[in-house]
C-alpha cells in the first residue's frame, strides 16, 4: 500500500510556534507532508499594499490593498491544500481564520482547527465543521503522522 | 425590466437589533426581499443539542451537538440565500460569522460585511472578500434598495 | 424572520414505521416540510425492472435493471432535497441506506441518520459525516421543528 | 498511444486480504498503479481518536472522535482517486464501504464493486451505481491490467 | 408521502410520434410531468440560422449558425431538466442525441434511452452510462408513471 | 409540449435603447421571458458607492466602491438568468459587458452577442464564445421566440 | 513564455489511421503531447465483459458489461484529458464518439472535431460545441502544433 | 514552510513589452513562477484559422475559426493557471483581455489587472474583482515575488 503526500495549509495565529513545533514534529518523523502558509509576518501582511502598490491616506483602503495581496496568496495555496490547519489562540479576533475554515469547508477539504479548550464554546460552529480538534500542535503532528501512516 | 425577488441570509451578532431595523427598513419600502437568518435565540442555540439529543456530561459535546443541529439550518437556508449579509459587533468574536462568510464566499455568494469603523483592521480579510462594507443597518437597506431598483 | 420551506428525503429502511411518525408528527406541528422518499414498497422496488422492461433470467441483470429504476426516482429526488434523513434499523443491511448518505455528504446536503444506539459502533463513518445522529423518529421531529422554527 | 498512469483507492473490507491479492496481481504485472487505502487496522482505527485526542466516557464519541480522524484520510485520498475498488464481504455491515461507493458516484469516479455474489441482491444499488461487479480480487486484477492496456 | 413534480426533457429522433405518444400517455395518467424538447421541425431546425440571423454562401456555416441557435434552446432546458430521454431510430445518425446523452450524464441527470433492440450493440455505450434503456415510448410512460407513484 | 419561461440578462450598451427594444418586441409577441440588467442609468451607477457608503477622495476607491455595490445587482441576476445577452457599441469600451461574457461562458450559459459588424473583429474572442451574434435588437427578438416557440 | 504540455484525448473511429497519422505527426515535430484513447481493437472492446467478468446469455448484457468496463478507461481518461479529438467516418454510427464530445463539452474541456466533410450537416450540433472542426489528420496536427507553439 | 511554484497567465495587450519585462524581473529574482500566455503575434493570431482550415470568404467566419483556435490554448491554459494577470492598454479595445478576466473570476481564480491609471474609471468593474490592480509591470514583478516569498 503506498503512502501518499499531503501539502497541509497552516492557518491563523502568528504570534505563537505553532507552525514551526508541527513543522519540526513532521520532519522528524520523516512524513511526506509539506507545509504552506499566509504569510506570517504582521508588519509586511499589514504593509504590502502600501509598499508595492502606492500610499493611502484611509486606513480603510490601507487594509483592503493589503489583505487583497496576501489573499492571492492564500487563495492559491489553498487551491493546492488537500488538508487545512486552523490555529486560534488567546489575544486575536483572528477573523480572517475562521473566515479560511468557512472557505475550506464549503470546498470540501478536510480541516483540522488548533485552539486551547478554553475556546471550546466560542468556536464550537468552526470545530462542528471540522475532522478533528486538537488542542496542542504535537496532537496535530500525531494526526497528521495517523493519516500518513495509519499507525498509533 | 423586472425586479427580481432576493433572498438575504443573515449572518453574526444576536445581542443587538441589526436584524430588525434592516427588515423594518426594507419593509417600509416594500422592497421584494425575503430574510432569514440563524437561530438568534442564545440559550436554544447553545442547548438544543442536548434538549433534543439527550444530556451530554462534556462541555465540548455539549456544544459540538449544539453546534452541528444548528449547521442544519444555516447550511439549508445558505444554500437557498441570494446574497448574504454578515454583522460583527465588539462584544463577541463570533467566529461562527467569520465562518459564514468564508463558506459563503466560497460558494460565489455576494457577501456584505457590517460593522463598526473600529473593527475594520481586524477584519481586513473578511472585509475584501465582501462586495459592500456597511457601517450601519440603514446603509444595508440602503443597499438592498439600491440591488433591487437601481435608484438612489 | 421568514420560515423557509424544507424538502426532506427520507432515506433507508422500509419495514417499520419511521416515515409515518415523522410525518405525522410534523404534519400535527403544521411545519412547512415537503416529505419525499424512495419507492417503499419491497416487491414493487425489486420487481419494476422486469414488470415494465421484461423479464430477465438472471437474478444479477433483474436485480440490476430494478435498481436502476428505482435510482431515477432516488437520484431526482435527492437532486432536489434540502436535508437527507437516513434510517438504519437492526435487520438489514442497508447498503442502500449508506449509500445515499454518502452520495448526499459529497453533495454537500444536510445529512440527519436516525438508529438505535446499539448500531452506532457499525455506524460510525456514516455518523461522523452527519450533522445529527437521532435515536427516535419523535427526535427527527424536533430536529425539524427546531431548523424551522428555531424554538425549542 | 500511451499508457496512464492510476491511483486506485481500495475500500471496505478489512479482514481478508483482497487488497494484497490485488496488488499483488498487478505488481506481477508490472502495471502502473498506485494503490492507496483507508487505515485497516481494526484496533488503530478504532482507538485513533482517544489516542490522539484523548479518552472519552461515551463510546459514541469515542467512535465519532475516531471516525473523523479517519475521514482525513479518506477524504484526501478519494480526492486524489482515479479509481475506486469497494469491496463487500459476508460478515460485517460495512456501511462505510457503501458510504465511500456513494461518495465516489456522486463525485463521478468510476467505481468497481467486488463482493461474493450471494451478496448481489442486498448490494443492488450499489452494484447499480458501478461501472464493474467482481467476484474475486484477480477479476479486479484484469479489469485493472484492462483499464490500462486495453488487451485482454 | 408527497409527490414530487418533474420536468422531462426529449431528446433525439423527429421522424416519428415517440413523443406524442409519452406525453399522451403520462396525460391520460394525469401524471405531474412537464415534457420539453429541442425544435423538432426539420426545417426550421435547419433554416434557423439565416432566417433570423442572414444567409451564408457555404453550408458549413449555414449548418453552424442553426445548430447554435437551437443549442440556446437545448442548453436552456437541459439545465433545466430533471430528467432525460433520449431517442435513437433505425434511419438516422441523431449524433445530436447521442451529444445530449454525454452531456446529461456528465452533468449527473437520469438519462432513460429509447431505441429498438436491433441497435442495442451500436448504442451500448450510450445505454451503459442510462438508468433505463426502453424499447418502447410506452415503457417510457410506465418509468415515469413508477418514478412519480412508486406503484406498478 | 410545454413552454419554457426564461429570464434574460441584458448585458452592456446604456446609451442607446436596445433593451426597450427587445422588451417591447418580445412583449408584443407575449413570449414568457422576464428581462433583468444591471442599472443602466450612468450617474447613479457611478454614483452609488459613495451616496451610498460615504465620500471618498481618490477617484480610484469611489469607482471601486461603486463597481462592487453594482456586483451584488449583477452576480444576484447572472445567477438567476436562463440567456445571456450581451450588447457591444461604437463609443465605449464597455469592458464590463465582456467581462459579464466571459462570467457567463465560464458558468455554462448560453450567450448571446449584439453587435454592428464593424465591431466584428475587435469582439472575435467574445464572438467565438456566443450561440449567437445579432446585429440589431429585433433579431435578438426574433433567437428568444424562435427558443421559446421553435416556429419561424 | 513557457510552452505546456498537452494530454489529448483521441475518441471515435477505430477502422482508419488516424490516431496513427496525428502522433506521427506530432512526434516528428517533438511537440509536448501526450495522447490517450480509448481501447481500438474492436474484438477485445466487445468481449472484454464476458472475458473477464463471465459469460452472458444475452446479447444486451453482453454488451452492457463491456460498455462498462470500457468506460472505466474513458471516464478516466476523460477527467486526465486538456483537449479532446473526436472523430467521426462514413461507415459506423460512432453514438459513443458523440456521446464523449458532450460529456466533454459539458465538463468546458476544448473539444476538436475531425471528420470528412461531407458528414457536416449531420454532425453540425457536434461541430457546433466544437473549438475547431478539422478534414484531416493533418490539420489536426497543425492545430496541435499551433496550440503549443503559437506559430504557423 | 515551503515555498510553492506557481503558473501564471498573462493575458491582453500584445503591442508592448509587458510580458518580457514582468518575466525578465520574476527570472532575475530566480522565483518559482511559469508564465503562460496566448498567442501574442497579431498576424498569426487573426491569420490561423484560414491557415490552417482552410480560407473563409466571409471576415466574420474568417474572425470566428481564428478566434476558436485560439481558444484552444488560451482554455487549457486558464484552466492549468493558478493566477491570472490582465494587462489593458490605451490603444485597443482588448474585449478578449475582458473576457478572459470575466472568466477566470468566474472560475475563482486570482486576478490581477494591470493598466495606467487612466483607464481605471472605464475599467472599474473588472477592477473590482481583481486582487490587485498594478500600474507597471514591475509592481506585478513585485507581487508576484511577495506571492511566492512573502517578504517585501
């Protein structure tokens, strides 16, 4: 029986390691899983549209240009992604996360969303939508090891 | 030319009166527009997993019940929605309307995003994604006036 | 906040009276659902094909022919659906029953499967694919009383 | 003219070894095909979920946490499918078998249904839906090395 | 259990009543059956072209000019078919019926064939990819008479 | 044989008065179409983003806001329009009608092009991917009727 | 500019050399393409049911089986195909040639049509779904070749 | 995290160097980008059909085989195209540039426009589906690297 490769889309919060911890868990256990992400840099996802295509004097159009940018980005990979991982933390709104397991979702990819059990009931239409919610990263590499393998 | 009948789905905040100033505004005009929305009751929405289903001893259960039993009704009326209008508010995270719109935009659904000016970098995202961002309901039936006629 | 109305399928066993008390039920609660199913007569369901194409000597080719027929009505039927109901029930196989579940998740419709507890184990795929796993027809009935009307 | 290459995913049954007869047959023949399954261990498939994610107190979550984990899998890889194989034994209820063959039709892939022909009536709707009935593993063999050199 | 309306479209041979005879059939059964159909006048089927649109001077382009007119029609009540007969004779070529055959299939609709056994080995792909092949307009009656009542 | 209601979106051209055109000639005719368009009047069309949603003081984003507010007219009707007709001019460049051309194409609906045939070679692309080009509104007409009624 | 890779698709006539001529010609021009078909020997595509899946009695399901599995081949091919050549000849009615070009027109894949002249006007509904309707072998090697290198 | 190889089409104006300067700037980065585009030689382009079919005496049907020819490669490298770039210029009315973005919306497809300034007021509408609307070809260099690389 062959293995297969996966590319896993890694979404949400990017103050935290949780995409290096299950980067470094998968390529430890030597899986055929490659990673992409929105970018995860604050200061350029927030400025990229300004920096490439011109100043604004509206915050609004300031966002809208930028999240227009990055959204190239993520509406690509995620055409590419056969499994997408949903990271909600603490401290953000994080909207643009929930607003990427809703596309997901309606697409048919499998999701898998990240978050502390303190985010249970506010989360709980996200994680209804999902295949699995896991509340560490290394529980992601485990599953992430499973689908691979299909060994415990 | 025909006016046509639209069906708006809508979607977000339940603990403010956006849903009716937005209806009461379109039917003082007699616009032809259907509305329909989630269950926007708190305490049913959170417990009709375990009022219809049985007691759950998890929280976690508790809600992915509750959760999924909703889902029915948001995925049908999705489904049959013309265009679909999301509300944020600063009290919540609402993540579940983040997830609407991302399902909805998937689907090539026209979105319309309202919330306050405050919220707009947080929800850069979900906002370029949208066709229309509203600061107020009256804006939204000044929208949906504007579809179905085309006169301002 | 309009009421929408819903076609429900109701998919699966034929040997009990599941149906009728969903009907009835929600016929007693005036809900606006429209109820179809696939043919639930069990000599009329295996032999239409030889009644009304000829007769075939092989019982492979007649059940074929009679299965097919019958997939007309069961493939238009759920083309036109909001929600799939599935009935599992502990005497037969129910192959059927599954598959229609399946054909109905890839669909992205609305899956509700309805079998006593003890089948769960067996059932599980088909469970974790569906957005309510009810016990009881009567459950069924909430469930549906509840995605109209959002009370309890 | 060239010949193709194929992925052909290998569904149901876990208790016998018709996918090792199967792939067998075609590495002796040199075809090239990629098989691809679900996990078949029993007691991994099963125990994933409270194994990865934690134990539950109720079997019913304890078999939902594991069937999710398992639909990752099997999502990914009937995504990645040319071909599908489901294949149907005399002991045990297989609803997930007929679920994946439901799947599979209704996403257009052409399905291959094997299973002892005592089973062909209660597999009717099933069988209808496929492009092949086979009796035995080798048939899946010749319809395999067909499919891809077109000799018999 | 309700009954569910359903529209038919005809496809296929003009040179004969085949269709005068299903849908004088189904009325006398006072059957919930709309029948549509492709322009089945030759002439103007052929004459559309230049008629509405100028003449040609080769017949090449005065056969396209009218074959897209009428596929405005045909595309127009595909799409809006349930259902799809499909008609062969013993006189004609009627690749534009075996065309509508593909595309309904591809598109998922129940395709029911009507032909005489003598052209069952030229039609075999066509029948193979059909829910039901007829030999006569008046078994096509009795399908959709079972489709609708589920009675023999 | 049954008659077809259609609705048909008229794309493109606002200065001149072909829509009336074909709605006066095909009320004349009594055929059952229904006629949808964008807002074809010029100031409120350009106008509305910022009527509507506030000023803006860059040209850019009061076009923008503008252009999306008439999105959500016209995604709501492309997705409700059985025809497509799309009218080209001398005077604008009117990249939006061909931009609603390849919209429609790309959906499968049927288009059909309006043009001088001095437009011809400029609109070769848009041209190839219509059932139809006409030169004047009343032989757009004269495709609705003859698509409706199959008589010339 | 990068030139791509071509998979082509060669359905129809299996009684002349076309397919032969056409990948001569692209060989010896060293062009990017790949091509595929369905079985051509008209012995083994009769048989191939019976020969592997057991004998039939009836004619009808002789040819159902070997329909079948035939088609196990094409729809594969089918969904790896970018273009499709279809090609039709005086002598056999080739309803399985039309009936790939709608599928393949319905799933918006390219489709080129070869065929001698003189079988225009029966085929015009085909040509009419066609991007290009070529006389020769030769010419169709020509559109390949314009196709990938975009010069003449 | 990896990085991704993306293929992009550069659709519209073939009277300037905007091609060769976007590629020539991605190829001095060493990004992971092809670049795909139609036929740019104008001659070629409206000359291919009569070459290679055969000579028209109309202009309109001379236009049309050229235009479908074209086609053949501009719709299998849309749909093989991860991102599409429309370039619009003052000098021509590049209504197929239009279509193209039209169509590639349609289809979910990241859109990038690229035009002066000028030109934003008679091209809003296809702005406002873009994810970015650049000046020079050197901003599309620019996105194109931050895309891929994620860092300004």
């Amino acid at each position: 029986m062959s293995t297969t490769h996966l590319t896993v889309y890694l979404s949400g919060e990017i103050h935290s390691d949780w995409r290096e911890r299950i980067e470094t868990g998968c390529r430890g256990l030597e899986l055929p899983v490659t990673f992409v992400s929105p970018n995860t840099h604050h200061a350029s996802s927030d400025g990229c549209g300004e920096a490439i295509l011109g100043d604004e004097t509206s915050p609004f159009w300031r966002d809208h240009k930028a999240a227009k940018l990055n959204a190239i980005r993520t509406r690509t990979l995620l055409n590419q992604a056969d499994i997408v991982v949903v990271r909600f933390g603490e401290k953000y709104r994080q909207w643009n996360a929930a607003f990427d397991a809703g596309w997901a979702a309606a697409k048919g990819l499998p999701v898998i969303v990240l978050h502390p059990p303190e985010l249970g009931h506010a989360l709980k239409e996200v994680d209804a939508a999902a295949l699995a919610v896991a509340q560490t990263p290394e529980q992601v590499v485990e599953i992430l090891r499973y689908t691979v393998t299909s060994t415990l």
